[in-house]
C-alpha cells in the first residue's frame, strides 16, 4: 500500500521527487568515492597516539593539525628520509676527518722453527758465516714466549677531489630532505584541513536535514488534521508523507556520510576510530585578498618547498658530476702508527710508522667517461624537472586563482538561493494556511529550499577547500592558513 502511495505522489510531482532522490544520490556518491587507505596514499594513514576515553574528545582546526603534524604517517616517513640522509652526511664527514683506532693483544704462543724451514743442517750452514765459524749451540725447534703489544692507528685523507665533492652532493640532499619534509607538513595540512572542512560541512546537512525533516512533520501533522475534518484530500496527506519520508531518508543519508568522514579525520590524525569526537569550530567564511597570477606565482617561486628541494637536487647532481670529473685527480693520504710489545717480560720495545700516499689513476678512461656522462645525464634530467616545475607551479597558481573566484561566486548565487528559498517557502505555506493552494506548492517548495541549502553548503566547502588549494600552490598553507580561512 505505502508503494502504491509512492507512486501516486511522483506521478503527481515529478520533479520534486527527482530533487529528493538526486540529493540522496549525490551524498551515496561522495560517499563511495571516499574510500581512501593508506597503503594507495600514506597521508590517509597515522599512528595512534593514544587508546580510546570515556569522554568526549572537543576538537579545534588547529587541534587536529597539530594531531596530524604529530602523528600522520605520511609525515613520519618524511622525517625518516630525512634522518637516513643526515645519517648519509655524517658518513661522508668521516672521510675529512681522522680515523684513530687502538689494538692490542697478549697471549701465550708457540712456534715450530721446523715447520718455517729451520733445521740442523741449515743452523750448521749459518753457523759457517759467522766470524770464526764457531758452531751454533743447541737451538730447539720448539719455542715458547709470551707476547704482549699494543698499536694506534692513525690515517687521513688529506686531499681527494671526490671526496670533496661528495661532501658538497650529500649536504645539498640533505636539504633536499628537509624541504620534502616540508613539503609533506603542507601536505598534511591540506589533507588534515579537508577533512576537518568536508566533517563541518556534512555536520551542516545533518542539521539542515533535520531542519527538513521537522518542517515536514508539522506539514504532515496539519494536513492530516485537515484531511481528519475534510478539508484537505486524501493526496495532500500522502504528499505530506512521503515528503517526511524521503526527507529521512536524506537525514540517514547525511548522518552516515558524517560518521564516515569522522573515521576519515580521526585515521589521519591519530585518534582511535572509536574514540568520541565533537569538532568545535564553525566552517569559516571570509573574503580573500585579491591576488594577481604574478603575484602569487613570485610567492611561489619564493616559498614553494618542492621546487626549493628540486633546486637542491640540481645541485647534488651537479656535485656527482664534480665528483665524477674530479677522479682523474690524485689522491694523497697520511698513514702512521706507534706500537710497543713485550716478551717474556723482558722490556718494553717500541715501533712506529708514518706514511705518505700520492696515487692517481694511470689509465681507466672508459670507466671515467662513463661515469661522467652518466652524471652529465641525471643533470640534465633535473634541471628539465626544474623547467617543468617552474611552468607547472604557473599552471597550479593559476589554476588555484580561478577556482578560488569561482567557488565565491558559486557561494554568493547559493546564498541568495537559499534566501529565495526560504521566501518562496514562507509565500506557500502562508497560502496552504490560508486554503488558497493544496501542499504540492508547499512540497516543491520544501526541496527546493533543501537543495538550495545542500549547495549553500557545498559550495562554502568549496571555497574553503579551493583558498587552501591556493595557499598550497604558493607554498605558504602551514603558516597562513588561517589567514586564508578567516579564522
């Protein structure tokens, strides 16, 4: 019975039955698309910073961005790279500096003379070659001592082109990393911000839903009383009904699609998904300063972590290419030692070495050209990218701009929709009160104004998303992105 009330009302209106449901699609849509994991994308991932409370956990903007800042897996895998070539660069320090190192051993030892060639025969020999060729006495082939001794190493690389330039490649890498770690801090932002910007939004239908769905119920309770006293058709009161209907079905719709983009927040953050979370502030709503593409693109230029990184990539390489080039050079080094040992307890008796090294290579040539054409490649390559970045940061500013006029324009036509709504809905249910007009008015009315406060809303998300996508492309989202917000 209740389908064949269905049907009645969307033969009766069609088109408010197609706004309904087209609004209850597009939320199941957004809904499937967002199923992201942090195996495809690591900034979707976080370590759990601490289990589960009984309490409520009150969360600002800025809360969440410092959870994810401390937290985001994405980010921790940065600072990772970051200390693994830190690491890299102390390793290559250690070829400038000297290398000292202390052995020494003692120990009970013996030796077979015969086994190292010595015999009668040949101490007789020997013997013949001393002074008045007095024999030898008796020498057993069996010895015995014991043997303590120490030594100090000491070596060092006074001069070695690769060395050198190896030194100068590690230290630009090393900045490499710690503007990708950057780079991944504004990353986290971005996804941190969205989220927290997507949860206030769909907070925001939720209320708007049960705004509706409040608004559909005084409908259905008037017309039913009305249709009790017979002044109202039988069709009013299934429009009324199926009106609160699909507007729960929106409600559900909402409230699912909230508590799911919660778990998205709270996984990129490190908050247990069980945990209880209430986000405390209101989706922010400001004008933003008038930029020209040049202005923001010089800002980029400036700031851009990414493209700093790739200029010291550059620079690496070019230091590998140095090095390799500089291998047809000479090495010198310095290597000495003092040590002492004691046998059988019979004194102490030093020993010591000190030595220079010149050695360069005579003829590797192929293997050098290789080498340096290899390096000359990976320069090329690089400074390409950087080209590219340069074009491709113009692109993005511009881009961010236009999205950013855009979306604003988007929110100034939703709010005069909603404002419209609102006065359209008010006329009609004026009308209906006053019996000039039956609820199908009234009905269209209705989702017209909950489609209208759907877009009001989705197209305030827009703009604060499009603001931060903005500050992203210039470089500056974690330092300014309350400024661009409006907070």
């Amino acid at each position: 019975m209740k389908l064949r009330h269905h049907l009645s009302f969307f033969a009766a209106a069609p088109a408010v039955a197609f706004l309904v449901l087209a609004q209850i699609a597009a939320g199941t849509a957004r809904a499937r698309a967002q199923n992201p994991t942090s195996a495809a994308n690591p900034f979707w991932g976080s370590v759990t910073a601490q289990p589960v409370t009984s309490g409520t956990l009150k969360l600002s903007l800025q809360g969440a961005l410092r959870r994810g800042l401390s937290n985001n897996l994405g980010l921790k895998e940065a600072e990772n790279s970051e200390k693994a070539l830190h690491g890299e660069r102390n390793q290559a320090l250690q070829e400038f500096l000297p290398t000292i190192w202390l052995n020494g051993d003692t120990g009970y030892h013996m030796y077979n003379l015969a086994a190292q060639g010595f015999n009668s025969t040949a101490l007789a020999e020997f013997a013949a070659l001393l002074p008045g060729g007095k024999a030898l006495p008796n020498i057993p082939l069996i010895t015995r001592d014991y043997l303590t001794e120490g030594q100090i190493h000491f070596s060092q690389i006074l001069f070695s082109g690769p060395v050198i330039q190896a030194w100068k490649a590690s230290g630009a890498a090393e900045e490499a990393a710690r503007l990708n770690k950057m780079s991944a801090r504004e990353e986290v932002v971005q996804q941190v911000a969205t989220a927290y910007l997507r949860t206030i939004a769909d907070q925001s239908e939720v209320d708007n839903a049960m705004a509706l769905v409040a608004e559909a119920q005084v409908l259905l309770d008037h017309v039913h009383a009305a249709h009790e006293a017979g002044t109202a058709a039988n069709l009013d009161e299934l429009r009324a009904r199926v009106e609160l209907e699909a507007q729960q079905q929106a409600l559900i719709t909402a409230e699912n699609r909230q508590a799911k983009d919660l778990i998205l927040l709270k996984r990129e953050i490190g908050v247990d998904p069980g945990q209880q979370v209430e986000l405390t502030d209101p989706a922010p709503y400001s004008d933003l300063a008038e930029q020209t593409p040049e202005e923001a693109r010089a800002l980029a230029y400036r700031c851009r972590q990414d493209y700093l990184s790739l200029q010291n990539q550059a620079i690496e390489y070019k230091a590998v290419h140095a090095a390799y080039r500089s291998e047809r050079l000479p090495t010198l080094s310095f290597n000495s030692y003092y040590g002492t040992s004691t046998v059988n307890g019979a004194g102490t008796h030093g020993n010591w070495m000190a030595m220079g090294t010149l050695s360069f290579p005579i003829f590797r040539e192929a293997r050098l050209r290789g080498d340096e054409d290899a390096s000359r490649a990976q320069v090329h390559a690089v400074r390409a990218q950087l080209a590219d970045l340069r074009n491709q940061i113009d692109e993005q500013v511009r881009t961010a701009l236009l999205d950013v006029n855009a979306s604003k324009k988007l929110v100034d036509v939703a709010q005069s929709n909603v404002d419209l709504a609102r006065r359209a809905l008010s006329d009609e249910t004026d009308r209906v009160n006053a019996g000039v007009d039956d609820n199908l008015p009234l009905v269209t009315a209705q989702a017209t104004l909950a489609t209208a406060e759907s877009n009001l809303v989705e197209s305030l998300y827009q703009y604060n998303v499009s603001k931060l996508g903005l500050a992203r492309a210039a470089g500056v989202l974690e330092q300014q992105y309350q400024a661009y917000l409006g907070q």
